[in-house]
C-alpha cells in the first residue's frame, strides 16, 4: 500500500497525528463510527460500533455477533436451554441460529424472555466454538471458557453487583501440593473491611461441579456478591471462601468419585496454606464445607466425614446412590460408620438441596435415609429445576446466612 493511502486509513480511523506532538489532543476521543456497520478500520481504539448483548425491555436477549466471512453462527449456551426454550426442536442442537445482514453482523433474539440470573454463552462460527470477541465477563470451565451476561431484575437482585453496598474482593492463589506432587490452584473471598483490625474469619470452603472449575463460583456463581449482599443486609457473617480446584490429575485405579487425592491435598496442603496465609479461627465451629454436583459428593466424602474439621455442610445437587457403582449408600456407610456417629453429635448444619427435575434427584431419598438412620438432623431444601446454576445460586443464597451463627 502506498504511504500516502495507508497514512489516510489511519486518519480515517480516528488517529490524529498531531496528537503525536501535542498531548491534550493526545486525549481526544477517537471519531465515532458508524453503528450500522461491524467493520473496524485498522487501529481503531475505540469500544466496539455493536452491542453483542442486549436486554430487552420484555427481557428478551438479543445476541449479535461481527463475522463477515462466517457462512453459519449459532449462538449457544450451556444455561439457557435448561430455563427457556431456545427455538430448537428436541434432538437438534440446542442454540440459536443468527440471521447476517449486509455488513456481516450476525444477530438473533431469544423467542421468550429470559428468567433474571446469569447465564454462559459462546457463539458456533462455522462449527468451531467462539467466545464473545467484544465481552468483558467470562467463565472457566473444565474444558475451556464460555462468555457470561446477566438479565437484570428483581428476581436476581440477590446475585447481582449492587453500588451500594460494601464488597469484598476475589483472589487467585497458586500453591503446592505436596500431597500430589503438583501445582495447584484456588479462588479466595474475603469480605468487605478484611485487612482492618485483628479479626479472625471463619471459613467456608465451597468445591465447584464435574464441568467446572475453581473459577465457576465466582464468574457464573457469583458467590462473592451474593455474599456481599448477604452481609451488608445483616443476613450474612463475614467469612473468608476459599474455592478449591475440585479436580485432580487422573490416574489408574481413581475415578472422580472414588478418588482420595482431593481430600489429600484439601486437608494436606491448601488447608494448612489457608490457615497460614489468611487470618482464620481455625476450630471446627468456625469451618465449614460445600459444594455442588461433584463437590456435594467432596462434601460428603471429607466433609461429613471429618466432624473434628467442620461443623457446617451443605451437599447440592448430589446423594447417595443404591445400586451398583461409586458412591453407593452401602460402601460409604461401611467405611464412614464411627465418623457418621460423631457427625451426628457434633454437626451443627447439615444443609441438603435438590431440584424435582435434576437427574440425580433419585439419590434424595436413599441419602435422607442414611441421615435419618444415623440421626443427623439436616435441613431439607427441594426446589424446582434441575441441575443448573440458577438453583446453585439460590441454594447458596439460602445456606450461607445459616453458617458461623
């Protein structure tokens, strides 16, 4: 390209050389764009000329997305289907399909409103999955990543960032498992005013699902502003929630649920870590642990298990089967019987939810047995849905103001 031609793009796009040498002109904002195109001149700074999501005043969301080359998008979600119907006919894949117009922007809008919560979403660009390329929020996941957006409304206040009210902050810490000869990592909460004074914090360890991650509480869980929330209304004690990695390496023998590694690395390594570095009370009456799907089965099996660690439990979405296969009622009895009978004199909370549509529901009752069996008092939360995160967010709504009182 000529010089002369490529110094003019630049101008068109909103560079002003004479900015170079003069700094408040340096400042300036660049030259708006045309909102009805998706295309970018070269070195444009600016935010992008879409919105790739929108509410709606129905509550209806409208998906866009630039792609001039694309020949097919879709616009996904691991979320929505379960809540709405996405216009997809059983069978077919769960998505919207997005119509292009003349400039290449792809968009579509949801055929019902959308229930007020959060949500993960990517797009499907010619078959390969696409994250948001204009979002600020995204979710980690066991495999991969998937863009968030929340629907805002009184419904999902509880879970949502309110300017307000005081908030905490979410750190990753990084550690090493000498258990498991590993690096691993986690999520800490601490709460609003952490740092000031001499105070001791109880603790909540709080274990993600199969398809997550230690990410999952906070950037689709939304677990720290709900608790933000919780405690500036009084409802809440402040609490420190470390948020460990739930998974562990595979390996011969170990299954995800008949697998000692997490509870050897959560009580060998991250505890001791966390009980170093943070100012916790470290009795069991200050400490407590939870988790939803695969991290209610964490709970139950290091949890329920260890009196002499925690006193308060909650177990999301996840039981105990009968049948054959891990997790079976008759094998966790056999090798838990002394530590049952000592949960049920010491447990101060045992928290135990479950949506009438989750596939797991059928390991309620065989688990409320053993609970009733070994006379461990419990509370009961069965809600509607299935296994989802808007029913982990209320549940944890529910169980958190319950803990340290």
């Amino acid at each position: 390209m000529p010089h002369n031609t490529a110094l003019g793009s630049l101008l068109a796009g909103g560079l002003v050389l004479a900015g170079m040498a003069n700094p408040a002109s340096a400042q300036m904002a660049p030259q708006p764009l045309d909102p009805s195109t998706c295309v970018t001149p070269p070195f444009y700074s600016g935010p992008a000329p879409y919105t790739s999501v929108e509410q709606l005043p129905d509550r209806r969301v409208t998906f866009r997305l630039c792609a001039p080359d694309a020949q097919t998008v879709v616009v996904t979600s691991t979320d929505i289907p379960s809540v709405i119907p996405m216009g997809f006919p059983k069978g077919a894949p769960r998505g919207l399909a997005m119509i292009r117009d003349k400039t290449g922007l792809w968009s579509v809008t949801t055929p019902q409103p959308v229930p007020a919560d959060t949500y993960r979403f990517a797009f499907q660009v010619d078959g390969v999955k696409t994250v948001d390329p204009v979002g600020k929020t995204f979710s980690e996941e066991l495999k991969g990543i998937n863009s968030t957006f929340e629907v805002k409304g009184p419904q999902g206040a509880f879970q949502t960032w309110d300017a307000n009210v005081p908030h905490g902050a979410v750190a990753t810490i990084v550690y090493w498992s000498k258990s498991l000869g590993v690096q691993r990592r986690a999520h800490v909460y601490t709460p609003p005013g952490y740092g000031k004074g001499s105070t001791k914090y109880p603790v909540l360890y709080l274990v993600h699902g199969a398809g997550d991650s230690d990410d999952s509480w906070t950037s689709v869980g939304h677990a720290n502003l709900i608790l933000d929330n919780l405690i500036a209304a009084g409802k809440a004690m402040p609490m420190i929630v470390v948020m460990p990695d739930g998974h562990t390496l595979p390996r011969a023998g170990a299954t995800m649920l008949n697998n000692t590694d997490f509870g050897d690395d959560l009580f060998g390594d991250l505890m001791p870590y966390v009980d170093a570095a943070y100012p916790t009370d470290a009795r069991p009456q200050a400490r407590a642990m939870a988790g939803l799907s695969m991290g209610g089965w964490h709970t139950l099996n290091n949890g329920l298990t260890h009196p002499e660690l925690f006193s308060w439990l909650g177990v999301f979405s996840m039981g105990l089967a009968t049948g054959d296969g891990p997790g079976r009622v008759d094998q966790y009895v056999s090798a838990n019987d002394a530590a049952l009978k000592r949960s049920a004199r010491d447990l101060k909370l045992m928290y135990f939810a479950m949506g009438k549509d989750d596939f797991l529901y059928p390991t309620v009752a065989p688990t409320r047995a053993m609970l009733d069996r070994y006379k461990i008092r419990y509370t009961y939360n069965e809600s509607a849905g299935g296994h989802e995160w808007p029913n982990w967010r209320r549940y944890f709504a529910d169980f958190a103001p319950r803990l340290f009182k």
